[in-house]
C-alpha cells in the first residue's frame, strides 16, 4: 500500500514538475530577478508591509487622540499646520496626520491581505469543488458564479457595502472580499480541468488513488501559480476598491484607527482648501497599489511559459 | 554565371545586454558559400541547428536586425542583397525571391480568406487590380493542384488539409514567378504520401518556370529525390559539397557517410543493419580549435583537434569540394556493407 | 451560433431573476427603506406603523417579491424615494441612461483611440523609451483611485483654469429642446449646435477620468497580443511576400491581435458602469451612476433595484455582443470547424 | 455577421449621417424665440439666475410635500395667506391683510388682498381661500398617508371623515374679500402655521382641470397627478415655466401679472447638485449664481473667494438625547446630569460649529416666545460629572450611543467629527460606550424613533416661530424618541406641554413656556442642548436683495444681478 502511493507520489511529482512545479518556478525566478519591473514592485511591497508591522512603534502619537483640536476652527477652515512635532500637521479634528498615514499603512494592508484571503478562501472551496468533481456541482457552482461576475465589480462591491446595515471595517473587508470569490473560483475550476486530463493526474488516477488525494496533493499544488499572480493583483485592486466605497459614504464610519482609502473618502470636501488631507493618503494608496500590481504583473509574465516579455 | 552567389556567410547571434552576461556571441553560419545557377536546384542539408535555415532567412533578410550580425555577401543576379535597403529588399521579396516555410498552417494567416494571401502579392508587385488579380490566383491554384480553386479563395486556411495548405503556400510564393524559390523544409510537417506529392509539385514547376531552388532539409531522401547539387552542411559550416549521384554512390565526409548509413535504403540487403551517428551536436567543439565533428567522428584522428580542416577539391573525386581531413575511403564503405 | 446566442439570451434571464430575488430580499430586510424615506425626521412610530401598513411592507417577503414582479412585469419598478422622490424607479432610468451611455461611449471611444495605437506602438518598439513608458503608465493608470483623478481633473482644468464646467450635463440656461434624451445627438438634429457643443463639453472631464482604467487596460492587452503575432510563422510569410508595412500590419499583425483586445474592451465596457458611479458623483454627472450613489447614500430602494439589476442586463449582453464579434473578426469561429490556436 | 464586416466605416459614416438627417426632419428644435440672453445679466432688470439646491423637487404641489426642495420651489410659485417676514420666523399679512380672532382664539376673520391673480388668470378671492381649505380638509385614500399630507396631520390632525379629530372645523365666505375659520379648539400655532409653505393658496380652477387631489399608492409609494407634476398655478411673483428633469433643472419665469412688485430676473434656474463639494466648484467655475447650505469649513474661503455669504438666524437646535426605555441607570436624574457636565459644549462649538452658533440653553432658540436664559446651566466639569456617577452608582456605565453617517443637517454639519467630540467627552468621565453608527435613512432614525439608543445625537429645523413646533414635536406624545412615556415624569411633561400649547392668553401662556423649559433642564433633562447653528446660502458677488431666511424661506422676487 505505502509502497504504491509512494510510486504514485513520486510520478506526479515529476509529472507536477514538468508541468508548473520546480523547474519552471526557478526559471522564473531565474528571470524576475533581473526584471527591473519585479524589482521595483518587490521594493515598495516590502517597504509598505515593514513600515505597515512597525508602524505603531513609529507613529510619534496617537492616531485616534486629537490633541491638535484645539487648533481646529469649523468657522474658519483652520485645521492644525505642520509645525514641530507634528511634521505634516493634523486633519479635520487635529489628530497627527503622520501618525495617522503610518498607522493607516497597518490598517490598508489590514484590509488588502484580509479582503485577498478571504476572496481566495471563497474561490479556493468553490472552485476546488467545480473543478474536482464535475457533473452537476460543477454546473451549480459555476452557474452562481456567473451570476456573481454579471455585476461590474467595484458596483458589486459598492452594492454589498450598502446592504449592510451598520457599516463597518469587516463589513467593507467582506464586500471587497466576496467580489474576488468568483474570479479566483473561475480561475482555478479552470486550470483545475487543464490539468484533469494532463498524463500525471490520469496516471494518480489509473492507479487508483482516491479523489481526494488528487485533488489535493496533485491538482492544486499545479494551479497555484496562476492564483498566486492573481492574489497580488487582487491586492491592489481591495485597497483601491476599499477607498472607492469610503468616498461613496460606505466606509468604515469609526475612524480613530485610520485607514488611506478611509482617510481620502474623508478629505473629499476640503480637498480644495486642505488638498494635503487628501494626496498624502492618495498617494501612499497610488505608490502601494502600483507596488502591488508591478510585482503581480512581472510574476504573471515569468509565470508565463510563452512570454518572452 | 550563377543567379544566386553566396560567399564566405556568416550570422552571429548577439544576445541582448551579453556583454554584461559574458556570453560569447554565438556562430549560427560560419563562412558559408555556395552558388545557384538559373533552373538548378540546390540542397542545404543538416542536422537541425546546422545553420540552414539561418543561411536561407539571411539570404531572403528576415532575420531580426537586432541580435544578429551578418557578414559576407549573398548577389543575386548581380545585385548585392546583404547590402539592400529595407524597402529595396522588400521589393524583390516575392517577386525575384519566394520562399516556402515548414508548417503551413501557422504560416498562413488565419484570419484572411486564401484568395486574398495570394493575390495580395501579386497586388503589391504588379499592381494587378483586385478582379484580375483573383483570376490569376484561382489559376495558381488550380495549378498547384487545388481542386475547385474559385471556393477555396474565399475560404481560410483551417478549411483546408495540410496538404492544400502547403499547395497554398507554395502558389504564394510562386505568384510573381520568382526567379529563386527557397524551401525550407517544406515536407516535414506533412504525413508521407503527402510529402511526396508536394516534392513532385515542386520539382514540376521547377522544371516548368525555371525557377532555381534551394532545397532546404535534414531528409537525404528529399535531396535524392530532387537537388543537382548537395551542400551539407554542419555547425554552420559547409563540410561537403557533391553532385547529387556522387554523392549517393560515394560519401567521403564521415558525417555525410553517417546521415546515409542511419537512412534505411530500398536498395540494400536484407538483414543490414542501420548505424546511428554515435554522440549529440552538444559535443561540438569551435571550429577554430580544428573539426568540430571530430567528438563524434568514426574518422577522427589526432590533426582533426588541431588544425582546422579547410574546404578543398577531393583529391580523390574532382568536382567534389571537402573539409576533412582523413575521409572516408571506398574499403571502410565496404566493411560498412 | 443561433442556438448559442439564444443559450447566452436564456442565461441572461436566470441571471437577472436570480439577482432579483436575491437583491430584492436583501434590501426588504434591511432597516430604512420606503417608510423612514417617505416621512423622514417627522417620522413617529405611530405613523410609522401605520405607513408600513399603508405600503403592505409587513406581509411575508415572498408575497412581496411577487408582487414586485408582477409590477415589474407590467414596467412598473416601484417609485424613487430618494434619488428623485415621486418619479417611478423605470422612468429614472429612462431618463438617466442616455447620459451615462453617452459618457460611457466617450470614454470607451477614448480609451480605444489612444489605447490601441500606443499599445501598439510599444509593441513595436519593444524596450524601447515609449515601451516603458507606456508600460508604467498603463500600470499607474489602474493604481489611481477613479474618483481622486476625477477630482483633480476637475479642480484643475474646471475650477482653476475653467476651461470646463464643473458639473452636470449641460447649461440650465441654454433653454435646449430635448428629442432623444442625449443631449449632444438632440443638439445636432435640433441644430441647437450650442446646446450641443455644451453638452460635449460637459462631457470630456468625466470621461476621461472615466477612461483611465480601460485605457490602461486596452494599453497592456494590445501591446501583448501584438507581441505574441509578431513572432508568428504567418508574419514571417507575410514579410516573405515582401508587403508593405502598413499591410502587414493592418492586415496580418492587427487583426489577428484584436481578439483578445476586444473581449477587453467588453469587459471594461461593462465595468464602465462602476466606475461611472464614482466618476458622475463627483461631477455631478445626472446619470445613472450619480443615481446609484445618491441611492446607495440615501436608501432608495427601488431605484436601487432596477438599476443594479439592469447593470448586471447591460453587463452581460455586452459581454454577449462580445463573443458573438469573435465570430466576426475570427473565421475559425464563424465557420464552427477548427477551434482556435 | 460576414455582412457587417464587408461594411466599410466609409459606408457606416454614411449611413450614420443618413439616420441623422432622417431625425432632424422630425426634430424642430422649440426653443421659447424671445430668449432674453441667458448668461449676460449686467442690466439691473432681467437676466436668469442659476441656484444650485441640494436636491430635486418632488413635485410642485406643496400641500402633499414634506421636503425642502419642494418648498424651495413652490415658495416662488405660491403665497399663503399669512406670510412670515423677510429674514424673520414672525407670521406678518401675506394674501391676507389682516386677521382678528375671537377671545376663546377658536374662530379667525381674516381679510383678503384684492387684485391677486392666480397663474390660471382666474381671481383669487374668499371663495378660493375656502376652496383651499376644504381641499385639504377632504383629502381621502392615499391623500390621507401620513407620507403625503404630513404637515396638515402634524398641525391639523384628521380629515372630515372624522377618524381623527382636527383642528380645522370650517370655513365661510363672508364677503369675497372676508373669509371666517373657524378651529375646533385653541392652539398657539395659529394662524401661524398657514405660513407653511404646504398652506399655500392655490388656484382651485387649475387643481380641478388637473386633477390635484387624485394621488395613487403605486407599489412603495406615491404617484401624484398632473397637477402636481406639471401645472402648480398660485399667486406668487414666478410662474413654473418646465422642469428638465434629465437635467435637474427647474425653470421658473417672471410672473408680469403680479399683484406686488415684479421681479428682476427674467429667468429662475433651480438646479439640484447633490453633491456640496459639486455645489461650491459650480459657484465658483461661475456655472451658478448661488447656492444653498455651503459648509462652514468653507465659509472663509467662499467670502475671500468674492462671495457673498448669507448667514441664516439660526433658527434650529442640537441635542444629545437621552433615552428612559432600556438603560434604567440613565432614568436616574444624576446620571443625565453627569452627561451635561461631561460635554464641553463651548469647546465643541468652538471646534465644529460655524461662526454665529451659539451654545443650546433651551430646547428652542432665543428667537422664540417663552424662551429664558433663566434656567439651570452645566458648566463644562469632568469631576463633577464623574462624582455623579459615583453618586448614582453609575461609575463606568456601560451607554449604547448613536451617531448617524452619510448626512449633513444645518445644526449637525459634520456628525462624524462632532461625535468624534462628543465621545472623547463621554470616555473621559469613565462612560464605557458602545457605539452604533448608522445611515440617516439606513436605519438611524428608525432605531432611535424606537428609542434603541440610550445616547443619541439629533436636532430639528424648525417650521415655525411658536414652542410647540420644537418641544411640542418632541414631547407632547409621551412615545417618543426620548421614551419619556417609561420615566416617572414623562406623562406629566407631556400634560404641561400640551397645556401650555392650548393657553389662549399669551402672558399666561409664556409664564407656562417659561417654566417648562426651567423643569426641562433642571428635573426632567430628558435632552441636553448643545448648540444653534445657522445655516447658511452664499451668492455671487453680484446678486443682490437675497434675504436669508431662518426658516430656509428665501424668496427671489427682489433678487437682481449685476
């Protein structure tokens, strides 16, 4: 028994590895490394995700704490000015605004990484399910799939967004979220039935092993690749979305831990007097997202057999 | 006086930025020459990788600029191609020079109906109006042996067999009545009965048209079959040059000895057995430190991995041009058989 | 190809049905609604009560859906409570769709005219200065956030410069006949060609900003899928016949790069409608993405209703017309046999 | 599909035009000919003006609208016959001249203008005024859901078929320019309320040929009849001239048969930009001549900016509610009086209010009769406040607290901020809050009409100059948002508001206002006033004769440009 599930093991391993596995990660390792593109998309990603884990030891105060707001006059249009301790000055109701991009950075990320697992999550069940075993769950599922993709996303996102009745920070997290279901649920039935008929899951099969086995040890490790570049596009694309229902009043209404998407949909009506309270945050959202999408880009092209770009 | 005089060709690969990576540029066609007079038909022969079809593609200029380097010269007709200009060397593709490729179907245009690839060219360089210009191609057609030629102008390549689709091809590149016509491999993508209906095609219109062609394959049974005079070709360099009968009757080069005694022969006696060519291309070593061969070779011996053998008359076989330095002789062919 | 399309037309239906239902549900148990719009800050539980008997909003949900869809059966989707109190949710949208197809066609127009030949371009000369740039470029253009472009185009050429109106579709003032509901194709017929240069006007801002995604999208496909033909065998035919650039470009790289491209642009063409609802709100743009963000801020459920589900219809039929042009650029397809690279 | 590819764009292009021209034939452009140039206002006389609203009105009939837009509009077309006072909340004559009532204040003469003219052409006299009247007496069906006729239910109470009683008992011709009303009891706010813009007269001939009353319930809501819709006729100095819905404009032009002075403007453009960032960049890009509730974070700005800012008397009132139904601590008076220290209300007014708001006393503003400044005040004093709660054994209460988004109310202009202030506040004394944001029409008011929240922030416009449009409103039903019905007091407080409401004689009747708000403060405290702010409307440089209103009644009949 072990002895055949090993032979099975190390068959699909090599057929996995001529397939998407070893060889070809290197070789696209071999070829990121000199794309200047990755480079740069690498350096911002990592930037953004240190500064995101430090970012409560370096933040000088307390997000939440407007200890400026004595400073704030409604009346007047006066909001806190930079001045020492305070290098960019404070926001509507003088909190510190450094401290808030930096502890926004944590709260962005926050809801980029969460918005991207739980979007693969949902994709990963669906689509492991229509893609291991066809027939009538597959047309199930695909079929609420398709309803799903019948709506533009951001609109989707946006509609889900407004059909809670108390928005939150996970109620804003979740519609972004339930959004990417789909696609990653598309992707990877897709690639998923690519790979049924490929010579290594026939062999698992001929020999008799179970489904399951297949599916897991063998199926998905293959479909990774394709899931992982969408994950990182998918990252970007939360954070702008997150934004997009902040400015349509959809956001997370309690802003003592700030978020950019949050801060930006909050700066809309002074954008003209403070235009600082609206391009600080835009443009850390600008620099991540193309951080994001530079590095989900040159993975897909290494990723990509064919590509010789 | 030849309508095709090649001369000391050569293509060097750069690959881009390999200063910094330090490879070293790589030889693909190493100092080539031959010659094509009016009507006659030539044979590049080689293992794949053998510098070929690069020899063809610099000759027709369709190789990248960038990347590549050619050297030598290539006069057709007097006329020195290497040194053309983009738009004069475009004039005179297709129209003094038609070439045929390997795989018909991506080689035709998927998306444009059949009539239009042909007349396209007969547009562009005689000006032919559109009407006209579809007459002549159903003609073209129906002369490569399409049956039903005026449906199929209307129809798209993936409508057609392989075999027609090479037909195709071969009626474009005969449009213009090209005074040289390359093919390069023109049979290897198709099944055997096929193949042999093309050759005969082609050595048809050929001998029809007058056309010179140069004959581009790794199949001897090709060249049997049609070439005048064989070139063969290895590492990018000419390592045998030989009438047709010559050459069969009597391989002096051991890598031309080697392709024939691995090709099974109608001719010979039951029970022989077929001898492989023992080794891959990869144990080449550089011309410059002697017979790149000499890894592989039954022959080899010690001047062959110092001295690098120079093209000379056979001094056996006149008319027969060689690089090698111990060929094969007429006991060691014995011994074989 | 018929049977296809007649499939495509079938699931088109489920998809709405299903939408319904399911957004109809949603939205019926979630608090607000028809009753706290109607009576606003006057609001008391008393009249409350009464009001939700008035509008039967206390009988059983599917009673409810199905009344709705025998409404809805009839053209009727219930009245706006929100985006503009009193007028039937069916009329909004009658009213409201022609300025944002209008927007949306600009937009796309523009996206295309300038997103193709760039990616092209890069193509073409690949590595090259305007490669990268155009490369960068197109990969910035997703990462900024639709509606901060949208306000800095407006601040800068409508407020600061004033070379643009700021908001809306056209002059009140103007006094201009409306025929078709499109302003600018009113303008033209009615020969009020003031009226329609205004109205164009009004337009360029919002789509543009509106166009940036898809233009960055179109840039990146094009430039690809030129990348991929131009190393095909059938290019390196086409230069053996000795053509002409231009010919070898239009007739063998182009069209044979297109595929890809237009199903892009179905795509983006559809999800012009999400990025409407950012851009017309801060133009205040009177089409249907400002209704939908005025509905979404003020709870008007019926508008809501109607305007996502017909989204959703808008969405799919494009992506129809989508398939159904393969068939037109692709042989391959038309013709059934051969299936495709 | 092979076709349309042969189709050449050349062919297309064609075709295109073709279908143009094929329209045009069929497409004449109707343009009103005598079109007094539009932008181009220098003259004193003539010239359109653009005004930027928040919204779209529902429609043109006032009497079954509830939103501002509409009265925005229909205080143009119409006039009622009491009228407040340009720049005032005080009723003064309007189509009536003047008025007498009896001492018991139950039956009301009032003498009519002669010479108005509806738009119809037809006369407005005492016949008319009655028509009114009964027309809103004798709504049926839907005319009676308190969506469409809420006002004369918030005033009048019922219909003639008696469900409910009313205020209103009938009306009487005595000679054409004399009407007699009379009222089935005594109420301060007659004949005030006739100043609402819903009580304006209309013209009855028109309401008959177009339907007026003939509302339909259609599925969620309401359809109105074309009246309403197309032909509001009243005897106001504009006439409704079309409304572009696809455009959101609303065209209103200079009524020349006006009994009063005429108009300078030729033109009035109501046009409804949602958006207030929207609102200011069309003011200032010069797309409008002026525009309604700027933010005060861009008061400074827009005067520096050239502007003129109108500054409306605040005639309105922020309060932090607090609920008696669920949390039973908070029904303890020191715990609601440990909450009126906490806030620091010069500080929040300071900090999120626009210049000219002043701190909340009272329930109502200083404007109003019976308002004292008399009454038991609480200092800003964290400590006091937490040894209150200590008192109460309420340390560190656990408070579910209100807060509503996507809205903007003149006296709450940025609710997140101003909660933002609030909580600080709270948290400080040791509260320990839960907080509950909701949409404004997303379930907020539903949650605190059902007195969900123990802590709520709200506040209320008023309509007009009399108590009872404030502290009536919010507490003469003893089911309430504040839930004063669970607390001890609550049905006494109810009593004394509605007394003081029936009291005809006035020094009486202000003594019993005066107290209340005393007991408001001092024993009942079922609200904490925060703050008055005026909202306000800011022009172009050139528009002049632009009245703010605190009732949000500005009237453009003495607005001219240049």
């Amino acid at each position: 028994m072990t002895a055949r599930t090993d032979k099975i093991d190390e068959l699909a391993q090599r057929a996995a590895e001529s397939d998407a596995g070893v060889s070809l990660a290197a070789a696209a390792w071999r070829r990121l490394r000199r794309n200047p593109v990755f480079l740069v998309g690498a350096g911002i990603v990592v930037l953004f995700v240190v500064l995101a884990i430090l970012s409560p030891l370096l933040a000088a105060h307390d997000p939440a704490d407007p200890m400026l707001g004595d400073q704030v006059v409604r009346a007047r249009n006066e909001i806190p000015p930079p001045q020492p301790g305070h290098p960019l000055g404070g926001d509507q109701v003088g909190r510190d605004l450094l401290s808030r991009l930096l502890v926004g950075a944590q709260q962005t990320l926050l809801v980029g990484v969460l918005a991207t697992l739980i979007g693969l999550a949902g994709g990963l069940v669906l689509g492991t399910l229509a893609g291991a075993l066809s027939g009538w769950v597959d047309t199930v599922v695909m079929r609420a799939v398709d309803v799903m993709l019948s709506i533009p996303g951001l609109l989707l996102a946006v509609s889900i967004g407004a059909l809670f009745a108390q928005p939150n920070q996970y109620t804003v997290i979740l519609a972004v979220a339930i959004v990417q279901i789909p696609v990653f649920a598309r992707l990877l039935r897709g690639s998923m039935l690519a790979q049924r008929h490929s010579d290594h899951v026939l062999a698992a099969r001929a020999l008799g092993v179970r489904q399951r086995a297949i599916v897991f040890r063998h199926m998905l490790p293959n479909s990774l690749g394709p899931v992982i570049v969408q994950a990182t596009l998918v990252l970007a694309i939360a954070i702008i979305e997150a934004a997009g229902l902040s400015f349509l009043g959809l956001g997370n209404p309690d802003d003592r831990l700030p978020e950019w998407g949050q801060m930006l949909g909050q700066a809309q009506n002074v954008i003209d007097s403070h235009p600082q309270l609206a391009f600080w945050p835009a443009g850390c959202i600008i620099v991540v997202a193309l951080g994001f999408t530079l590095v989900g880009e040159s993975l897909r092209e290494a990723l990509d057999p064919k590509s010789r770009r | 006086m030849a309508l095709l005089e090649v001369r000391d060709l050569s293509v060097v690969f750069r690959s881009r930025g390999h200063q910094r990576t330090g490879e070293q540029p790589v030889a693909a066609v190493d100092g080539v020459s031959f010659d094509v007079a009016p009507g006659q038909t030539v044979g590049l022969v080689g293992e794949s990788g053998c510098g070929k079809s690069v020899t063809a593609m610099s000759i027709m200029g369709l190789l990248p600029k960038r990347g590549n380097q050619v050297t030598g010269s290539a006069r057709f007709d007097g006329t020195e191609l290497l040194s053309l200009s983009d738009r004069q060397m475009r004039d005179r593709r297709g129209r003094d020079l038609g070439m045929v490729f390997q795989d018909p179907l991506s080689s035709l245009n998927p998306v444009v109906p059949i009539g239009l690839q042909v007349t396209e060219v007969l547009e562009r360089h005689q000006g032919t109006p559109r009407k006209q210009a579809a007459m002549e191609a159903a003609e073209l057609l129906d002369k490569v042996g399409i049956p039903d030629p005026r449906r199929r102008l209307s129809e798209y390549p993936h409508q057609l067999s392989g075999g027609m689709r090479q037909r195709a091809l071969i009626a474009i590149a005969l449009a213009c009545r090209p005074r040289l016509l390359i093919a390069d491999e023109p049979t290897t993508a198709l099944d055997v009965t096929i193949q042999a209906q093309i050759l005969a095609l082609l050595a048809e219109l050929v001998r029809d048209t007058g056309t010179a062609l140069i004959m581009i394959t790794h199949d001897l049974g090709v060249v049997a079959g049609l070439c005048d005079e064989v070139n063969v070709l290895y590492a990018g360099r000419v390592v045998e040059r030989a009438k047709r009968h010559d050459l069969f009757a009597a391989p002096r080069h051991p890598y031309t000895h080697g392709l024939l005694s691995s090709i099974p022969r109608l001719d010979s006696p039951r029970g022989e057995r077929l001898v492989p060519i023992k080794g891959s291309v990869a144990d080449n070593i550089p011309w410059q430190n002697g017979c790149a061969f000499a890894p592989r070779c039954p022959n080899a011996i010690d001047t062959c991995v110092e001295v690098t053998p120079e093209m000379a008359v056979d001094p056996l076989v006149s008319r027969r041009l060689l690089r090698c330095h111990n060929p094969v002789t007429a006991t060691q062919r014995e011994a074989l058989t | 190809m018929l049977r296809y399309t007649v499939r495509r037309l079938l699931q088109l239906v489920f998809v709405v049905l299903a939408l319904s239902l399911l957004l109809f549900a949603w939205l019926r148990s979630l608090p607000g609604g028809p009753v706290s719009a109607l009576l606003g800050e006057r609001i008391t539980p008393e009249s409350r009560a009464r009001l939700t008997a008035e509008l039967g909003l206390d009988q059983p949900i599917f009673v409810q859906y199905f009344k709705f869809l025998g409404r809805a059966a009839s053209g009727d989707f219930g009245v706006s409570t929100g985006v503009q109190p009193g007028d039937s949710a069916a009329a909004i949208f009658v009213q409201r769709f022609p300025a944002t197809l209008e927007l949306s066609v600009l937009a796309i127009v523009i996206a295309i005219a300038v997103g193709i030949p760039l990616g092209y371009l890069a193509a073409r000369r690949r590595g090259g200065l305007l490669d990268n740039l155009s490369v960068v470029g197109s990969l910035i253009g997703v990462a900024v956030p639709v509606f901060f472009l949208a306000f800095v185009l407006k601040q800068v050429f409508a407020v600061e410069l004033g070379w643009f109106p700021t908001t809306g579709r056209q002059e009140g003032g103007l006094d201009a006949t409306r025929v078709t509901g499109f302003f600018v194709l009113d303008g033209l017929i009615t020969r009020e060609f003031d009226a329609a240069w205004d109205a164009v006007k009004h337009l360029i801002l919002p789509a543009i900003a509106l166009s940036s995604i898809p233009f960055s999208v179109i840039v990146r496909i094009t430039r690809a899928s030129v990348l991929d033909v131009l190393d095909e065998d059938f290019v390196r035919t086409a230069e053996s016949k000795g053509l002409t650039t231009q010919v070898i470009t239009r007739r063998h790289v182009l069209r044979n790069s297109m595929l890809p491209v237009v199903t892009t642009i179905g795509l983006q063409t559809g999800a012009l409608l999400a990025g409407a609802v950012l851009t017309e709100k801060v133009f205040a743009f009177p089409g249907i993405g400002q209704a939908l963000a005025i509905g979404f801020e003020r709870r008007d459920y019926p508008v809501l209703l109607l305007l996502i589900l017909s989204a959703a219809g808008v969405f799919v039929l494009v992506n129809l017309a989508v398939d159904l042009s393969y068939a037109v650029i692709d042989p391959r397809i038309r013709t059934g046999s051969g299936g495709g690279r | 599909m092979v076709h349309t590819r042969k189709v050449r764009t050349g062919h297309l292009a064609a075709v295109g035009l073709a279908a143009l021209l094929v329209l045009s034939g069929c497409a004449e452009s109707q343009r009103s000919q005598n079109d007094p140039n539009a932008s181009g206002g220098a003259a004193k006389t003539g010239g359109t003006m653009t005004f930027a609203t928040e919204g779209a009105p529902k429609l043109f009939d006032p009497f079954f609208a509830t939103d501002g837009a509409t009265f925005r509009t229909s205080q143009q077309i119409f006039e009622g016959l009491v009228e407040f006072k340009p720049g005032t909340a005080e009723a003064g004559p309007g189509l009536a001249e003047k008025w007498t009532s009896t001492p018991d204040g139950k039956q009301w003469t009032f003498t009519l203008r002669k010479g108005a003219k509806f738009h119809d052409g037809t006369e407005f006299d005492a016949e008319a005024a009655c028509q009114n009247f009964n027309r809103w007496y004798n709504q049926k069906g839907a005319g009676q859901s308190t969506a469409v006729t809420g006002y004369w239910q918030d005033n009048f109470g019922g219909f003639s078929d008696g469900a409910k009683p009313s205020l209103y008992k009938s009306c009487a011709v005595k000679d054409p320019q004399t009407v007699v009303v009379e009222l089935t009891s005594y109420t301060s706010k007659f004949p005030d309320i006739l100043g609402l813009p819903s009580f304006a007269m209309q013209s009855p001939a028109a309401m008959k040929q177009h339907d007026a009353d003939n509302v339909v319930k259609q599925g969620d809501s309401f359809v109105y009849p074309a009246y309403g819709q197309q032909h509001p006729s009243g005897t106001g100095p504009f006439k409704f001239s079309k409304y572009d819905k696809a455009n959101g404009t609303v065209e209103l032009v200079r009524n020349d048969d006006y009994w009063g002075p005429k108009t300078f403007l030729d033109k009035l453009i109501l046009r409804a930009i949602p958006d207030e960032t929207a609102r200011k960049q069309a003011l200032q890009s010069g797309d409008v001549q002026g525009y309604d509730l700027p933010s005060p974070a861009d008061w400074e700005q827009l005067k520096k900016d050239g502007h003129k800012l109108l500054i409306r008397p605040a005639f309105n009132v922020m309060y932090i509610g607090i609920g008696q139904k669920s949390n039973e601590k908070l029904r303890d008076l020191r715990v609601r009086q440990a909450i009126a220290h906490a806030i620091d209300r010069e500080g929040l007014v300071k900090q999120q209010y626009p210049e000219g708001a002043k701190v909340a006393e009272n329930l109502y503003p200083d404007t109003i009769f019976g308002w004292t400044g008399d009454v038991r005040k609480y200092d800003y004093n964290p400590d006091k406040a937490k040894s209150l709660l200590a008192e109460a054994g309420a340390s560190g209460l656990a408070v579910t607290i209100y807060w509503p988004t996507e809205v903007s109310r003149p006296y709450m202009p940025s609710p997140r901020d101003i909660f933002g202030f609030v909580r600080g506040n709270l948290e400080a004394v040791g509260l320990k809050l839960n907080v509950v944001s909701k949409p404004w029409n997303g379930g907020y008011l539903e949650d605190v009409d059902q007195a969900k929240a123990d802590v709520f922030l709200l506040g209320w416009n008023g309509d007009y100059n009399t108590p009872d449009n404030f502290i009536g409103n919010f507490f003469a039903d003893p089911d309430n948002r504040f839930a004063t019905g669970s607390a001890t007091w609550g049905n006494q407080l109810s009593a004394e508001v509605k007394a003081a409401d029936a009291e005809p004689d006035t020094a009486k009747r202000k003594a019993m206002y005066e107290a209340l708000n005393k007991k408001l403060k001092a024993e009942y405290l079922p609200a904490v006033p925060v703050a008055h702010s005026p909202p306000a409307l800011v022009t172009s440089a050139k528009v002049s004769g632009l009245v703010p209103s605190p009732l949000t009644d500005e009237r453009f009949n003495a607005v001219s440009l240049g």
